[in-house]
C-alpha cells in the first residue's frame, strides 16, 4: 500500500465514513501504524490528531491528554511498587560519621542515598551507598548507624573485619568515616588462617 494515495480510504471518507471508521477499516488490513499514516492523509491530521482518532476508534479515551491521565495511576502504582520492592543488598553495617568543618569536612549534610568513595584497599577507592537507620540525614560532626552498599564487593573479597574503620571520602578529600559493625555480605570479611 502506498499511503500518498489510499483510493479505497478515500472513498470510505467520501461516501461519509469517520476518521474512526477509517482508521478500523486501515487496520484490519495494514496494522496500526499504516493504519494512523492513512488517516492522517486522507483527512489531513496532524500525528497526535491521528493518534486521538486511534485511541477514540479503540474506545479507549476521547483525547491523548484523557489517555494519559487514565494511564496515570496504574504508572503511579507500578512506580511504588518497583520502588518498594528494589532489591537492595548492603554489604556491611557500620558508624559512619561525617567529619565538622573543623576537622577538614565539607560542612554539608548528606542524606541517605549518599554515594561517596570508600578507602577500603590500598589507595583505591570504592563507591557505595549510604542508608541510614532511623534518620534521613547525617549532620557534619555527627554519627549515625547506617548501611553501605559497595558498588563492586567482589573486588573487596576478605578486606572488612568488625571494627575496622575506612575513610568517607569526595574524591580525594576525606570526609567522614565508617566503623564496620556488623558484615553482611560475608566474602567481605577476613578470616585468620
């Protein structure tokens, strides 16, 4: 089918079928998407006026903005419950304190969902999740129990043993610090031989 000239389409409108009509009729034959290219040539639509015409022809909405914001709520429930149920593994429990401006900190809270490095091997350094318990924020010159998650703790295997302490750092500023109190993703941990 060549959409620039629909004769049979354009007899279905001449003889008074709808846009509608028109767009079903397409479909059956072509599917939707050549479907919407002949509706909006044989009755001169722009692309959203064609798709309007879809969805009206499916019984759907009246309107693309009606479509929408019928979809709004099942996205809006579909968002929270991927939100609830992300999988999220900490790797390790620990005080993790934020250094005052005093002690060389940047003198900024952070806020649970804090990705700063970690000097956990040598000189490198690794990224990680912070979740605080019980609190949103950690203040500079404050200490709160917490989680971090490692972005890579398989490189990590056999560093952590409780009470370790590692830098909080922004690059290569330290600012903070993290007492390890519990280990939960157990290749972490060092074993004595």
């Amino acid at each position: 089918m060549n959409p620039e000239d629909p004769p049979e389409f354009r007899a279905l409108r001449a003889s008074g079928a709808t846009p509608e009509r028109v767009f079903l009729a397409a479909e059956t034959r072509y599917g939707s998407m050549m479907a919407i290219r002949v509706v909006r040539e044989v009755f001169g639509l722009s692309l959203t006026g064609a798709k309007e015409v879809m969805i009206r022809a499916h019984g759907v909405a009246d309107s693309l903005n009606e479509h929408q914001q019928n979809l709004l709520p099942a996205l809006e429930q579909a968002l929270d419950l991927a939100t609830r149920h992300r999988m999220y593994t900490p790797d390790v429990e620990a005080e993790i304190s934020l250094l005052s401006p005093e002690q060389g900190g940047n003198g900024r809270p952070v806020f649970s969902g804090y990705r700063p490095q970690h000097k956990v091997r040598g000189n490198s350094l690794m990224s990680g999740k912070h979740v605080y318990i019980g609190c949103e924020s950690l203040l500079p010159g404050q200490t709160v129990r917490g989680y971090i998650e490692f972005i890579s703790p398989e490189r990590l295997v056999g560093c952590l043993w409780v009470g370790r302490e590692i830098d909080v750092q922004e690059g290569g500023r330290v600012v903070g610090r993290a007492r390890i109190t519990n280990i939960l993703n157990k290749v972490l941990e060092k074993y004595d031989a």
